[in-house]
C-alpha cells in the first residue's frame, strides 16, 4: 500500500533576523522544497522571542502529520522556544548557526532545557553570532546532537553558503526515517488486523 501524504513529513523552514534573502542557503532549500512552508514574521528586524515563537506555531495551524523543521540564527532561539512551550508537531529539528541568546539578553528567558523533538545543532568555529563552545553548552541543555563545520563564519551567504547540502541531506534522512517506521507501523497494524 502506498505512504500517504501524510506519511510525509512537512518541511518548515524558519530563518533568522532580517529573513534569508535570495542568495541564502534556506531559499535555496526552499526552491529544492516548493512545498515546504516558510515562517514570515511581521518585522523581521525586531528579535522578539515569544513573538518570533507564536509566528512559527501559527504558520503550523491546520498542518496535518508530522513536520520537520530547518531553523536559522535567532529563528533557531524561537523554534527551541516553541519546542520549550510543547510544540508536538515538529518531530525532528536542524538548527544552524543558532545567535547566542546572551546577545539579546535572552538568556534567562530562552528554554534551557531538552526540546521535545530530536535536534541537531550546526555550530562553527568562527561564528560571530555564538561561539563554538556557547553552542556545544546551548547542545547540551536542549540535548541535540552536534556537528561543527569548523571555519564556517555564521553559515549564511556572506559565508559563502549559498547551497548547503548538508541541510538538504538531513531533510532527505529525516523523511526516509520517518517513512521507514510509518512502513513498519503500517505493517504491524495489517498483520494485527490479519490476525483478529
């Protein structure tokens, strides 16, 4: 029986301050993605982080199965927020070159604690935004996996990271995952019926 829709996870894509513009690595996913939903937030200017937090889980109303997020920046520092709050539709996230809440002097407010999702932090040596080991200390509390790109600046356009094939491989894994235990449960479910 073919996977429904459904069975395949939505891909939300939430940039940082200033949105990413056309030369960023999360419009180029976004073109791989046409269907993926994009967080707009009203003024991309102005860091609010529960504000920046609602938007993202009203851009989710009246989304139907799983969703698996790609953040940037302070979008990173919104989603873990809304993932703080509960949020139970995004089932796994990538957050990549996260701000260092310090900045923004949210480091009191920001949830500090693991995410109810699975996380993987893309962290580098040479980010002007957070230092490698403020990003392994954020990993930690939130319990995401790490991965550091070493020299990669703040892993956005002016890095020179237009492409960024790891986050399209991580989408790619993520959905086979995802359509992997849906085949399984499927599965279990059928031989269950069978059986009764």
């Amino acid at each position: 029986m073919p996977l429904s829709e459904a069975a395949v996870p939505r891909l939300l894509i939430v940039p940082g301050l200033h949105d990413s513009g056309p030369a960023h690595w999360q419009t180029w996913l976004h073109a791989l993605h046409p269907d993926a939903l994009r967080v707009r937030q009203d003024d991309w200017s102005v860091p609010e982080l529960e504000r920046w937090a609602d938007r993202i889980g009203e851009t989710l109303e009246g989304v139907r199965g799983p969703v698996i997020a790609v953040a940037h920046s302070f979008g990173c520092l919104a989603l873990a927020q809304l993932l703080g709050w509960g949020e139970s539709r995004i089932a796994a996230a990538l957050l990549v070159a996260p701000a260092d809440p310090q900045r923004f002097g949210l480091q009191q407010r920001l949830h500090a604690a693991p995410l109810g999702a699975r996380t993987t932090l893309i962290a580098s040596d040479t980010d002007p935004w957070m230092s490698a080991d403020e990003a392994q200390r954020w990993a930690r509390r939130w319990g995401s996996h790490v991965h550091n790109l070493g020299d990669a600046g703040h892993i956005n356009a002016e890095s020179g990271f237009g492409p960024l094939p790891l986050a399209a491989q991580w989408v790619r894994r993520q959905r086979q995952q995802h359509s992997r235990v849906h085949r399984a449960e499927h599965a279990s479910l059928a031989e269950w019926s069978f059986a009764i």
